[in-house]
C-alpha cells in the first residue's frame, strides 16, 4: 500500500511541476501576445494618422486645383480680352 501511496504521491508532485511549467509559459506567451499586439495598435495609429493626413492634403489640393482652374480661366480671359482690343484698334 505504501508503494501505491508512493507512486500516487510522485505522480501528482510531477503532475504539479509540469502545471505550473505550464502556467509560467502560459504567462510568458501572454507578455509575448500583449507586446506584439501594442506594437500592431503602435502601427495601426500611426497608418491612420498618416491616412487622416493624407485626406486632409488631397482635400486641400482639390481646393487649389479649383483655385487654379480659376486663375487660369481668368487669365485666359484677360489675353482674350487684350488681343481682342488690339484686333478693333488695327
């Protein structure tokens, strides 16, 4: 009885070891999984950033293609105009 006692004894102080071997690694895989997962949040906002900002200066340059469109219609203008006086005083 004394050798089955021994066994069950042996067996569950293993079984404990390799419990918390597992729970150590367990803790370790999870520290490992929580900095992978900041450093991917870390790249997301920063993409995001950069993709709000983006935006922003394709807003602005549509701002100052209208801009520009009107400039050069006026502009266009203007030399019509001048040519156009030059003709009527030939």
């Amino acid at each position: 009885m004394e050798e089955n006692d021994g066994k069950a004894e042996k067996f569950f102080n293993e079984f404990g070891k390799k419990v918390d071997q597992f729970i150590l690694e367990a803790k370790e895989a999870g520290t490992r999984i929580e900095g992978d997962l900041q450093k991917r949040y870390e790249e997301l906002k920063v993409a995001g950033e950069k993709l709000k900002s983006e935006v922003e200066n394709k807003e602005r340059w549509k701002e100052v293609e209208v801009s520009l469109k009107k400039a050069s219609d006026e502009l266009s203008n203007a030399f019509k105009a001048a040519f156009k006086k030059k003709e009527e005083t030939k």
